[in-house]
C-alpha cells in the first residue's frame, strides 16, 4: 500500500474518531429550543447561537454580538468576532429545565455561575447569572439574559474596546438533570485580531489520531518485507 494511500485512511479514521467527543453534545450556529427573548422581549433572529443539550434534554446557550445587534455567524469551535472599537460587545446567555413555570420556583435546586477570562491577560470574573443582573426573563421554563464584556472592568476583567484581545464567556449550571449533575459551555468573543490562545480539541484529537494510525499502518508495513 503506497504512503498516500494509508495518509488518506489515516485521516479518515481520525475523522470518524472525533466528532462524539469533540461536539459534547453542542450544536453551533444553532438555536435554543424556546428560542431567544431577554428582558424588554428582545428578539433576536436568527439566533446564531451555541446550544448544549444535556443527557436529561435541558439546554444551556450562550453567543455573543454587539449590543441590539443579531450575533455574527460564530467560528465552528464558538469564536465570534467583533470589530476592534466596538465598545458595546455584548453575550447573551440562558438555560431551559424543559418545564412552564415562568419564574425562580421552576428552579429550585439549580445553581449557576458564568465565568469571563481574557485569554491574553488571565484577567477573571465571576457572577452567578441566577441573582446578577436583576432583569432576568423567564418563558416556557427557561431563564435568559444579557450582559456587557465593559460592565465586569470593576471585577477585574479588563476590558477594552480598542485592544485586541479574546475573551472566554463560561456558562456553568449544576442540577439541571437532577442533583449531583453539572453542565457547562464556553464561547469565545474575538475582538479584533484576539490574544491568547483558542484550544481546538477537534483539530488536535484529529492530528494526533491521524500521526498515530500512520505509524500503525506503517510499521504493519514495514513487518511484512521478506528477505530471499
């Protein structure tokens, strides 16, 4: 078997052993099942959004976008980029526990926290979504909101409009699916050309599977010369 043949099966075993673990169940460019309104019944379409169903069929979703204005069509690994300048970058985020209760009682039991790092600083801020901000929209059993990357510059996050830099928004909820379950996503806001480096597990998981079924296929190779 020649060498672009067994490249060639290399990366098609690696492709067939990535896409499982590497979406984890996200689905990007995607919409939430309930769709999206937010305090003043903001509806945004379409909705451009990272959606994780869990195993018990909730959903956590989050994107990002320039405030009163649609989400950009996110990278496949959630990068949205926002133009250098925009001072109003803007994520929105939300979590549906598949009841009708429109308020906290369809909650009990449900903890949550969104982290935001600037991936070129180490720059970190915390808030539980559930009791910060205050205008929290509640439909159809899912909890939703919005916030600004320059509100958090108080807690540390250091943001600047008119400095390149990339910012992780985390959306982490435990108790979703029951007590003792936890969920959690992540999207990334690029503002102009970014800082700090973005992981891409798929693109990894994908090289390293590929290097190593070529190995494989080669030294199977290699094992079957015959000397005369």
């Amino acid at each position: 078997m020649n060498r672009t043949i067994i490249t060639a099966l290399a990366m098609a075993g690696a492709f067939a052993l990535v896409p499982a673990a590497a979406t984890a169940g996200t689905v990007y460019n995607s919409a939430p099942t309930d769709g999206w309104y937010f305090g003043t019944d903001n509806d945004y379409s379409p909705a451009n959004t990272a959606v994780l169903t869990t195993d018990g069929g909730n959903e956590l979703y989050l994107r990002g976008h320039e405030t009163y204005q649609g989400a950009p069509v996110p990278h496949d690994n959630g990068i949205y980029d926002i133009a250098l300048g925009t001072a109003n970058v803007s994520f929105d985020f939300g979590f549906d526990n598949n009841n009708t209760v429109d308020d906290l009682s369809g909650f009990d039991g449900v903890t949550a926290s969104i982290t935001l790092k600037n991936l070129g600083t180490g720059a970190t801020a915390i808030f539980d979504p559930l009791t910060w901000p205050s205008d929290n929209e509640f439909q159809g059993g899912s909890v939703q909101n919005s916030a600004r990357l320059a509100w958090f510059n108080v807690a540390g996050l250091d943001f600047d409009a008119n400095t390149d830099a990339t910012y992780k928004v985390t959306l982490n909820v435990w108790g979703l699916d029951g007590a003792g379950s936890h969920s959690s996503l992540a999207i990334y806001e690029k503002i102009g050309a970014g800082s700090g480096a973005v992981p891409e597990p798929a693109s990894w998981a994908m090289m390293l599977g590929g290097f190593g079924l070529v190995g494989g296929a080669m030294r199977r190779r290699k094992a079957k010369v015959a000397f005369a």
